[in-house]
C-alpha cells in the first residue's frame, strides 16, 4: 500500500465516522462503525504493508525504531487537513499491526456532547481532584478534552497537560496552555508530574492514573493547591474511589481515604450507548460532586456503598445524577431503546422503580399543563417543555457517530 492509498484510506474513515481503523497482516483495513468492526473494499494486508506504513507514520526521532525488537509503541499522528490519529503499532505473531483512533482537530464543546451542567460545574473549581472514569472507548478523553477548553475559553491560568500520546490539540486563549507528550517530551507521568510542580501551574490534566506513583503525585498536586484532572478505566464513583485506594499497600489505605476525601472534588463516569435512530451513540454520565456527605462516605471504607444514594439526594441542589437517572431520561425522550437502557443500567430494578418515577412525574407535567391552558385560554391544549425531558440532564446529540 503506497502513501496516497494509505492517506485516502485515512480520508475514507474520516469521512464515514469511523472511531478507528485496523491495520494486519492477512486482513483488509477494517473500520470500527458505529461500535461493529467493518471489512473495507481493499486489498487485505501484507507483512511489508503494515511495515511499511509504520515507519511511515512513525514520529520524528522514532525513525529508525528497530522493528525487530518492536513490541508495542504509543503515539500521534496527523494527516493536514483531516484529522488527527492517535496510534498504537504493536507486535502479534511476528508481525507488525496497527491500531489508530480517530482524534478531530476541533476540540468538542459541552453542548455538542451532551454532557450535563453539572460537568461543566468542575471547570470553576479552584483547587482539588476531578477524575473522568469508564471504560475504554467511552469518550473520556473527549470530555477531559472539552473541560480544558472550557477552561482555556473563560480563565487566565497556566494548564499544563501531561499525555500519552498528545490527543487535542489546544490554542492558549483566555488562559495559557503548555502540552507534553509522555516520551517525545517527557519520561514518564510521574516525572512529568513531579516537574510540573516547579512550573508554577494552576491547572495540570494527567491523560491517565495509570501507577501508584503517578496517583500519589496527583493527589500531592491537589493537596498542594493545584486543580487535578485525570482518567481513570472505572465504572462508576464508589469503584473509583475503591480502585485508588487499593493500589496503595495495606498500611497506607486509610491514609488515603482521609487524602482522597480532603481533595477529591468530583467524579464524572460516563458510558456511550446506542440511539433508538441507529445515528451513533450518546453518551450516559455519572456526576458525583464531594458535598460533606458524600466526603464522610469516601473518609469511611464501609460507606462508599452510599455514595449512589446520597448522589441521588443531592441530585437537585447540586446538580449531580447517577447512570441510571440519566438512562431514564433518555429512554423517556425516546433517544434510546428500553432495551439498550436496562442494558446499560448499574441495578436494572433500580432502573426500572426510576422509570416509573419519571414517567409519573411526566403525567404529573402533562397535567398541571393542561391545568394552566385551560385556566388562561379555555382549552385542553397541552404545552410539554422543549426538552421533554428533566431538565438537568444535557441534550442528547450524536457522540461519536
């Protein structure tokens, strides 16, 4: 495969909303659309093809990589004009074999996300630890992404961004923004993060907790007065807070509950689901914010249990929501199926008894509203809110279509 093949391999995928593109030997490239890997009309792959594409694309000083001894390497790639790729090469079978995840050169705003006001509450913060958790492919480093912009939009702070590789691109506006990429720039996470101490941050984004080391570092930031965002591969808020705490040694644990609950300033979990219309997927969200209860539940190993709860409870006065509030209201907005949501949902009957909850406040609406019509214009006719839905959960466009 030459040079022009291979680009116009990557327009195609860009072009038809793949999320990413499978490059190996015996295969032809495969497309990942709309979740489901998709042959393409190419020739499949030989051993020199994926070599060659490789070296092609590796960056500046990774040229003369010895692919004898490759096993694995992350690292960026952009095409002018197109996007951005964020690429893995790695070794199976005596092969070379290639991964890329499409990365769009406009970094994506809170509306065209869907994401719930809530989230964007963590860009005000001054000081403290927000994590962005879920599973691999579920967008977390769109929204990490889109927060920073936010940020970069409306505050005059330095951001430093620590990454693996470099994903968005950002322009410094109001505020200043240093990007680093783990390798090309930078030894490791923890390095990078102990050096980013001494370079008068405000604001530092670590692309992943991926080693006691680094989480130790974070949270020393955090506790040093810095704002903290991170990535971590969790499903929810009382997973997350377990699954820091567990990578640390017995007898530091509790030590790191009482650090955890002194800086830690809220969680995002977020899961893509598909849309009843085929159109892609929206994505789901868990927002979790540190009030003093929820800080006494991550302080106490015996009621992280709670935090769902008390996350409901606060739900109105402090804008945070569980899953399978947000499941709700979007199978009741008709955006997804009530198969797809009880699919997705962390306790099914809990989603169910939601549900019900949500559908008798939709009648209690549809009620009061033909009240207030018939009232002030003698008619039955029925006034729904534009949103259809609960208000204070985002909109719900295409993510990743």
């Amino acid at each position: 495969m030459d040079g022009n093949t291979f680009n116009r391999l990557l327009q195609t995928a860009v072009e038809r909303d793949a999320s990413d593109l499978h490059l190996k030997v015996g295969d032809p490239p495969l497309f990942r659309l709309k979740g489901q890997l998709q042959p393409q009309d190419f020739p499949k792959l030989t051993y020199q093809d994926t070599r060659d594409i490789a070296q092609a694309i590796l960056p500046y000083g990774l040229q003369e990589t010895d692919f004898d001894r490759l096993q694995e390497l992350d690292f960026s790639y952009s095409l002018p004009g197109t996007a951005r790729f964020r690429v893995n090469v790695y070794r199976q079978r005596g092969t070379v074999a290639i991964v890329m995840r499409v990365v769009p050169f406009e970094v994506p705003g809170f509306q065209s996300l869907g994401l719930p006001d809530g989230v964007r509450d963590f860009t005000h913060e001054e000081r403290g630890l927000v994590l962005v958790t879920g599973v691999t492919g579920s967008g977390k480093s769109t929204t990490l992404a889109a927060l920073i912009n936010e940020i970069n939009a409306s505050r005059r702070k330095h951001i430093i961004t620590i990454e693996d590789p470099i994903e968005f691109l950002f322009r410094s506006d109001v505020a200043s923004i240093t990007q680093r990429e783990i390798g090309a720039d930078t030894h490791d996470f923890a390095t990078a993060l102990r050096a980013a101490l001494r370079q008068d941050p405000d604001i530092i984004m670590v692309g992943e907790m991926r080693d006691t080391e680094t989480i130790d570092v974070a949270l020393k930031a955090a506790e040093t007065g810095h704002l903290v965002f991170s990535t971590l591969h969790t499903p929810d808020a009382p997973k997350t807070i377990n699954r820091l705490v567990s990578v640390f040694p017995l007898d530091q644990q509790r030590q790191v509950r009482i650090r955890l609950a002194e800086s830690m300033r809220g969680i995002v979990s977020q899961r893509l689901v598909v849309r009843a219309d085929g159109r892609g997927a929206v994505v789901a969200v868990e927002v979790m914010k540190a009030t003093a209860t929820i800080t006494d539940c991550i302080r106490d190993e015996d009621k992280v249990h709670l935090i769902r709860d008390y996350i409901v409870k606060g739900a109105d006065q402090y804008r945070m929501q569980t899953f399978d509030m947000h499941l709700t209201d979007l199978y009741l907005r008709g955006v997804i199926s009530l198969e797809v949501a009880l699919g997705a949902a962390t306790n099914p009957s809990d989603f169910e008894r939601a549900l019900r909850l949500g559908q008798e406040e939709e009648r209690a609406q549809v009620g009061e509203d033909i009240t207030v019509a018939a009232a002030s214009e003698g008619t039955q006719t029925v006034g729904l809110d534009a949103s259809g839905g609960f208000g204070r959960f985002g909109g719900d466009p295409i993510y990743g279509e």
